[in-house]
C-alpha cells in the first residue's frame, strides 16, 4: 500500500490533518490518562508535518483513538463523541475503498452543503439547551463558571463581574451558538462567520477547552473550503505545520507544568490554551485570507433527504435528554439545565408533558460514601438516577480493589450498604452504558455541571 495518495484531493489532507491535531489535544490537553496512545498520535502528526498528504499516519492516528475510546463509547465528552462518530465514517470509507468498493462521490457543492448543515446543527443544539432559567439567572449561571479561572487571571481575584455584562454574555452566547452559524449558508456572510467562530473558540481555549475548540477548528474549515479546488498554496501549507507544531509543543508543556507542578494545578489548562492558541491564529488567518480555496459562492444545489440525515442523526442524540434518556454527552455541557419533571427549567420544553422515559425520576440520594477515590465520582448529597448510579458503582468496583461502603436514600428507605460489590445496587444490564445522566443537584441549588 502506498503511503502517499497522489489522487486524493489536498484540501481533504488538510482535513485528516486538522481531525488527528483535534484528537492529539482531545487525549492531552488535560490529564494523559492514555500516554502510549498520545505518544504514538505525536508521532504520527510529526508524519504529517513532513509532508500532510501522507494518509496512512493519519488514518492509523483515527484507528488508534477508536480503540482507545472504544470501551467508553458513548461516554465520553461531546466532542469525543462527535469524533468518534467523524472517525467511524472516515474509517468505513477507506475500508470500503481498500475493499475496492465504488462509491459514489457526490458533487463538492453537495458535500459543502452536509458539512455546514452539520456544524450548524451541533451549535444550535448547544445553544437550544440553554434556553432556561438557569442559564440566564445572575448566580450560578455556567456563564460564571466557564469563566472561573480566566476571568481572575486576567482581572484579579476580586473581580466581580457585573450583571449587565453578565447579561451581554448570557445573550451572545445564544446569538452565536444559535443564530450565527446558519451564515456559513450564504456567500457574503461566510467569512464574517468564519472569523467570529474563530476567535469565540479563541477565548474558549484561554478557558481550559482546546480540546472542543481542535475539533471544532476541523468543522469551521470544512466549511469554508472549495472542494472543486485541489491547489493548495505553500503559505496555507506551512500555516498547517505551524499549527501542528504548537499543537504537539501545548500538549507537552501542558503535561510537563503538571507533571512537576510548575504552576498552580489549575492553570495548566490555561497554558495548553495559549500555546495552542498560536497555531490557531497563524492557521486561520492564513487560511482565511486565501481566496483561492475560500468557497466564496453561492453554490445552488438540489436538495435530497440523505443530505440531511447526518442533521437527523445529531438532532436525535442532541435531544434525548427531553424523553427521559441521556442528560450528558449530548451537547448539555455547562447549560444549567434540568430536565426532571419535578422541576423542568427550559423556557420552550415542558419535560412534565415529553418525557416517554422516566429513569431520571427514578433516583437514590447518597448520603455517604467511603473507599478509595470514591470521592472522584462527587455523589455525595446529590440525587442520581438509579440505573446511573449502578453504573458508576460497577464501574468503582471494577477498578478499585478496596471496599466500598455507602448509605443512601431510596424510594424514602435509608439503606446501608457495607459491600457494594454484593448489593443489588451495583447490578447492571448491557444497555446501561448507552444511556448516561449527569448528578441532580437538590432543590434551591443552580449548580453548573459539565
């Protein structure tokens, strides 16, 4: 098998570049849980930087990440499950293409179309779920908590943001997340939109999420590339190392200041961010000033039901937490928004009157809890659907070898349970892990979650 694909249009190499930088900052930006993974997926990338046309590192970089991420799968972060679901449809097509099946290509205009459609409905759907009361309240509100460690090292420790900028935020935040995107439709507002998603995911990396912005970084610019072009100029070329570059020097300063606890704990992140936020710049300033590859037309096409099944699929996904089924891994991050029928907060859905599925009201209060590292799971005084409970119970269980003991509260019962391996409380069927639900904080409490 050849490792250079001398038909394979560029702007697409461009593309396999961008997903496996995104993939490198998803597993490293933070903690490296999966160092061999990291490590090989750096290598790879250095691959790319000799010469990005090269498929194969690429392609390996995808298959390494899926077997990584494959145990956990759906439960990962929203954007790993959305990288995933991009690597799986990658991958599918180059198995079929190495099995010599013919697909049908369709028309650049056409794939353009798919591509735009799809970011714009994964912003809408992060937008859609944090139209409640929560999310506009002046305490306790995720805008705060985004912000909570850039804010002071910015403005001080005793900066205290006013409402009225709070306001402008919570605002703009729908605006951009909701409205915006849908410009990438139309010629003249294409770049205009372009640049404004690149500097919101700009901050947002300064915020401790690179790794949301990589990813998103790959969908801003398959957006905006002509895909009937395959010339590509040696700037934009040199801009992708660039990127590369500090992509690969973010994740490892990130690890060595936490390794050897340079800086406070909680500003390795931060340090990630504007590392990486570097090649960010260079990259898409570069990238949107070539007019050669900057889709700049309005390109009419004829509409088709497949082309909007990726939307469907999304939608469906994005919006389950409305029928009873996941509240987390689904676009809900930092949203404020509760879904119980007890006490539905969105300004649109009543979940009282949509809920099919009722696990979420079906719930355990933990009142305490004790074992090693049984603190990471943060369950204490919080309400968890029971089925999610059991989940994250057989899951300590399978890691930890101490004992675990809790006491909780259901259905009105305290209950203790002195070896959560013997309780009916950490028994689980196969479908659990498809279904996931974030803690419920208790009545009176705004509290933001991921």
């Amino acid at each position: 098998m050849n490792i250079k694909t001398k038909n394979i249009n560029p702007l697409y190499s461009v593309l396999l570049c961008l997903i496996v930088v995104a993939l490198l900052i998803d597993l490293g930006s933070g903690v490296w849980f999966y160092k061999k993974t990291i490590a090989f997926t750096i290598a790879m990338l250095l691959l790319l930087y000799i010469n990005y046309k090269w498929w194969l590192p690429a392609i390996l970089s995808l298959a390494a990440y899926i077997i990584t991420e494959a145990t956990k799968f759906p439960r990962l972060a929203n954007h790993s499950n959305l990288e995933t679901g991009v690597l799986i449809t990658i991958l599918c097509i180059v198995i079929l293409k190495l099995l010599g099946y013919k697909l049908k290509k369709p028309h650049s205009a056409e794939i353009s179309f798919i591509l735009r459609l799809i970011l714009i409905t994964i912003y809408f759907i992060a937008g859609f779920h944090k139209l409640n009361s929560g999310f506009f309240m002046t305490e306790g509100s995720c805008i705060k908590s985004v912000n909570i460690f850039f804010s002071p090292l910015l403005l001080g420790d005793t900066f205290i943001t006013s409402p009225t900028v709070l306001r402008l935020m919570q605002i703009s935040t729908i605006l951009i997340e909701m409205v915006l995107p849908f410009g990438l439709l139309f010629a003249k507002s294409r770049k205009f939109v372009a640049w404004a998603l690149v500097m919101f995911h700009f901050y947002l990396s300064l915020c401790n999420f690179s790794n949301f912005s990589a990813f998103a970084g790959f969908l801003i610019t398959a957006c905006i590339l002509d895909f009937s072009k395959n010339n590509i100029h040696f700037k934009l070329i040199r801009a992708l190392r660039i990127y590369i570059a500090f992509s690969i020097l973010s994740v490892i300063i990130s690890y060595i200041i936490r390794r050897y606890q340079l800086v406070n704990s909680d500003l390795y992140r931060m340090c990630n961010g504007v590392i990486f936020n570097i090649g960010w710049v260079l990259f898409f300033v570069t990238l949107l000033k070539d007019k050669d590859i900057f889709d700049r037309e309005n390109n009419v096409i004829k509409l088709s039901a497949k082309q909007f099944i990726p939307t469907v699929v999304i939608l469906l996904w994005g919006m389950q937490n409305y029928v009873g089924l996941s509240t987390t891994g689904n676009l809900t991050m930092f949203s404020n928004l509760i879904t119980e029928k007890s006490r539905t907060n969105h300004y649109i859905i009543n979940t009282r009157y949509t809920k099919i599925w009722n696990f979420e009201e079906d719930y355990v209060t933990v009142l305490n809890m004790t074992g090693t590292h049984t603190d990471r799971s943060n369950l204490v005084n919080y309400d968890i659907p029971l089925i999610e409970f059991k989940f994250r119970m057989k899951r300590l269980i399978q890691y930890r070898k101490d004992k675990i003991s809790c006491t909780i509260l259901y259905r009105g019962q305290k209950i203790y349970i002195p070896d959560m391996s013997k309780s009916k409380f950490s028994q689980t069927k196969w479908w659990y892990r498809f279904i996931q639900y974030r803690k419920i904080p208790h009545d009176g409490t705004n509290e933001c979650m991921w």
